[in-house]
C-alpha cells in the first residue's frame, strides 16, 4: 500500500529545561507499508533557499523508527524508546554533537 498524506511535524528544543520556540514544518508526503513496518517519505526545503531539497525517510519498524536524510549535511539518527542514541549532525555552519534520549516512540 502507497498512500499520500500530510504531513504536520513540530520540533521542540529546551535549553536548560526551557522550551524553545516551536519549529513547525507543512508538507505532503508518502505512507507505505503494513503491520508493524511502515516508510513515510516526505521533502523539506530550506528556509533560506527554496531550490535546496531535502528528502527524509522515516522507517518505522518494530518500535525503532530510523530517520535517513538525502543530503549530508543532515544526520541518520535512530528513536527507541528507552535507549540514548548519539551522533553527529552537520549544518552548513559545521558539525554539532547531538544525543536524543526518546522517552516516547510511538507511529
């Protein structure tokens, strides 16, 4: 099954327990899958030009969902629930260190 769908996606950041300001992003997207393994593929465009595209695959399988970026200035990052994940995600400003502690993983 292919379907396409909307996608709303807000991101929430605190610094020092204080939550920054909401970033929100408005897109369509494409929903494949069945059961417990499902794909959703959508674009994101950067606020500063248009013309640059990025594609995101979220793979949801199982309780891990894997998100993958086209261009390499993003990150490949992985949500369990319960389990630190630590990389490095590039901006075109350089490279930041970056840990997510999900205490919620749900699709």
């Amino acid at each position: 099954m292919r379907k396409t769908v909307l996608l709303s996606i807000t991101g929430i950041s605190k610094t020092n327990g204080i939550p920054d300001d909401a970033i929100k992003l408005f897109t369509t997207g494409y929903l494949s899958g069945e059961g417990d393994s499902w794909k959703l593929r959508y674009s994101e465009t950067s606020p500063d030009d248009i013309n640059d595209k990025n594609h995101v695959t979220l793979t949801m399988d199982r309780g891990t969902i894997t998100m993958t970026n086209s261009q390499s200035k993003g990150a490949d990052m992985v949500f369990v629930r319960g389990s630190r994940y630590q990389g490095v995600y590039r901006t075109p400003y350089g490279d930041m260190d970056l840990a997510v502690f999900p205490t919620v993983v749900d699709y």
